[in-house]
C-alpha cells in the first residue's frame, strides 16, 4: 500500500526517494546544480533550490487514505 503512495506522489511530481547523480557547481545565480534520480520511478531530473509544494502533496495523501476508507 506504501508502494501506491508514492507512486502517486510521484505522479504529482514529489519524488520522495531519490538518489543523488551528479552535482555541477557554477558561478552566479545558478549556483548548484543537482541531478538526481528517484529511485520510484526511475526519473532523472534537475532538482531546483525552489521549496515542496507540501499542500498538494497532503491533499493528494488524505484522498487516497479516504478513497481506502471509502472501499
């Protein structure tokens, strides 16, 4: 049941496993570079310095936990 989760946490683009592939460090506002892998689903993606929009997240965890409920 954990697997579906984050599965669908993935699908919202949350990737809550990653690994860590290969960092480029750059002068001005770039700053770092990080790539990383989720090891869920086996993207490769840049990860930006932006934040985790958490309220999309727990909103899609508490349907799921509903939708449980409901069946």
């Amino acid at each position: 049941m954990l697997e579906k989760l984050l599965i669908i946490c993935c699908h919202f683009d949350y990737h809550p496993k990653t690994r860590l592939v290969d960092v480029k460090m750059g002068f001005g506002p770039s700053g770092k570079i990080e790539k990383v892998e989720c090891q869920i689903c086996k993207k490769v993606y840049i990860r930006d310095n932006k934040g985790i929009n958490l309220k999309i997240v727990l909103i899609v965890i508490l349907l799921f936990f509903l939708f449980m409920l409901l069946f």
